[in-house]
C-alpha cells in the first residue's frame, strides 16, 4: 500500500478514512458500530454478481 502511495505522490497525512456502512434489517448503519464478531462476518461476505452467474456478455 505504501509503495502504490508513493508512486501517486500521496501522504499518509492526506489520506481520509472511508466510512463503511451495510445495510441491515432494512437499516444503514455504519460497520465500524459493529461489534468485533459481527465486522467479521461483513469481511467474510461474499457478494453476488449477477452477469458472472446468469452467462450475460
């Protein structure tokens, strides 16, 4: 990550953290509110996608 910031011309310093949020029981909330059992779960999502599955081009 520090290499691929570098060659960009990036600081740390001017970097700003991206806020995660997941949708659940019809809510958005924010994934950094989990607890520590249920980010895991988030990190272990697999997402569907539709075009690879159906044979769409």
């Amino acid at each position: 990550m520090e290499n691929e910031l570098q060659k960009y011309g990036i600081k740390n310093s001017d970097r700003t953290k991206c806020e995660v949020w997941t949708r659940v029981m019809g809510y958005h909330r924010p994934v950094d509110s989990f607890n520590i059992g249920k980010q895991g779960e988030v990190m272990e999502r697999k997402y569907f996608d539709e075009k690879k599955c159906c044979g769409h081009k």
